[in-house]
C-alpha cells in the first residue's frame, strides 16, 4: 500500500511529532533525501514535528558519508524535525533513544523483535534491517540571526529513519543482497507503512519525553532489552586501532563498553562488527 498522509495524520497518537504547528509533514514521491529537505525545512523556520516521508530517494543518505539505497517501494524513507529545548547534556543518548523507538515501533506495530546493533543499527539474524541518521542544524551565528528567530528557533535536530520493507521489486547490488534483511521476508506477510510511520511518531515522542524529563535511565534499560550487541565479540575502531572484545554494557551517555584483553575501553562514536560462530564478522 501507498503512503498516504491523511491516513497517517489520522491515526497519530502524539502531540507534537506530526503535528507541527504552523507547518505541514511531507510527502514525495521523489526526492533527493528526506533528512536534506527536513534540515532546509529547519532552516526556512519551520516547526518541531515536521515529518518528511518520500516513496523514493535519489541521494539518501546513511552514516559515514554512505549512501542509502532508495528505490520505490521498498522502504520506508522518513525524517523528522525536533528542536529540543534543554536537551544538551542528554544529545548522545538521542541517537540511542532513536534506535530504541524504531525497534518498539516495529515490535508493536509489525510484531518483530529488531536487535540494536550499537548505536542505533536495526538487525535480524545478523542482517541489516534499517538505520537512523541524527542530523543537527548548525545554529546560525547570532548576529546573523533576528530578535525574532533568535527567541523562538531552538536548535533542530534530523532524525533520519530508513527501514528495508521488500526487496521484491528491486535489483538488488550485490554488496547489499547477503548483508540486508527485509520486514516483509521476516513478517512473511505484507506490512502497512502507515501504521508503522504513525507507530514511529509516537514511540519517538515517548523517548523525548523520557530524555527532557531526564529519565535516562529507563531509556537504557529498555535498549539494553533490544541489544543484539551486549554479551557478543565485537571488533570497533577506536582511533587508529582495531579493538576486539566482549561488549558489556553502555554508559549513562550511550557509550559501549568493550572489556578487552588490555582492560575495558569505551567506544564513543563509530560502529562495530559482530563476531559470527564462524569467526567471520558482520
Ligand atoms: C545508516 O547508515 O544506517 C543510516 C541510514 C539512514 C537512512 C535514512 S532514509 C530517510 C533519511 N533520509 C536520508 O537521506 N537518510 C535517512
């Protein structure tokens, strides 16, 4: 089935997230990225929940200067816009929280357990299901900036969400086909990505509310529940070195602690590769 907004609107169970005030969520059939037009959308001024969907993406983007593979029908392709007043000391844990509300939105929404990859990666059996790309607007300098906008405009912030959906239609490249998984081939069955953007809106909404009301511990916990990483060999890059161990646990800001041969190390921004019964690792 198509996206279509009105059927979105009317299902949403939030007070800000797709609700933007003064503003309007997108759709397109075609865009380049929905996080680029959700941080021009930011920068013209407009308001927290915004949510950009598109049927398709010519440039999408992932982490690491990747690209996001796009093609019409086979994913879900959102963004949304927050400007989070009093959230500095809590950004980190944003990207944890994001990964976090994506899995809960899939588990009741579609009746799958996504695993967490650290930080935010969504697998199934060791493939990779969807991924989350935060986004932050630089604030203008404020001399640049109206009396107005400086009042008004807090700093925006990109949650961009992208989930394979079917890979039935497409030609898959061939550095994708043995690495990705797809909800429908899990589900074995069709999945209703109205249902699941509405799902998303309100499961997002609920891990900012926990994360401004400074209740970060049940975000970790409740990550630490999903974490296809806690208690697995993982191998990260930590500066110019290759680090390999057990993943133990995350810290109060999100980081992942890896108890190696050398003693515990904490990975603060990066990614890591699980280690297969083969040895392999992915
Ligand atoms: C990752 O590398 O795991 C993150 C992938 C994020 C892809 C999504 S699709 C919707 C949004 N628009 C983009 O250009 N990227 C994100």
């Amino acid at each position: 089935m198509k996206l279509d907004l009105s059927i979105i609107e009317s299902n949403l169970e939030t007070q800000l997230i797709g609700r933007p005030q003064g503003s309007t969520n997108e759709l397109w059939q075609t865009i380049d990225s929905t996080n680029t037009r959700a941080l021009s959308l930011a920068k013209e001024g407009a308001s927290a929940g915004v949510i950009v969907l598109a049927e398709s993406q010519t440039a999408g983007r992932g982490r690491f200067g990747r690209s996001w593979v796009s093609p019409p029908g086979a994913g879900l392709y959102m963004s949304v816009l927050l400007r989070p007043e009093s959230l500095q000391a809590n950004l980190p844990l944003l990207t944890i929280a994001s990964g976090l509300a994506v899995a809960r939105a899939v588990d009741f929404s579609v009746g799958i357990k996504l695993g967490l990859k650290w930080v935010n990666d969504l697998v199934f059996a060791g493939r990779k299901v969807g991924g989350i790309l935060a986004e932050l607007q630089r604030q203008q300098p404020q001399d640049q900036m109206s009396t107005a906008s400086r009042s008004s405009i807090n700093q925006a912030i990109v949650i961009g969400i992208g989930i394979n959906i079917s890979s039935k239609d497409i030609d898959l490249p061939s550095e994708l086909s043995d690495k990705a998984g797809w909800l429908e081939e899990i589900v074995q069955g069709n999945v209703d990505r109205n249902v699941l953007v509405s799902q998303i809106a309100y499961e997002l909404e609920q891990v900012l509310e926990l994360l401004l009301s400074n209740q970060t511990l049940a975000i970790l916990n409740a990550w630490r529940k999903y974490s296809a990483t806690l208690g697995e060999r993982v191998r990260a890059l930590i500066g110019n070195d290759t680090v390999e161990g057990l993943a133990i646990d995350i810290t109060d800001s999100g980081a992942l602690i890896i108890q190696t041969r050398g003693g515990m190390q904490e990975l603060h921004a990066g990614e890591v590769s699980i280690k297969k019964s083969d040895g392999s690792y992915c």
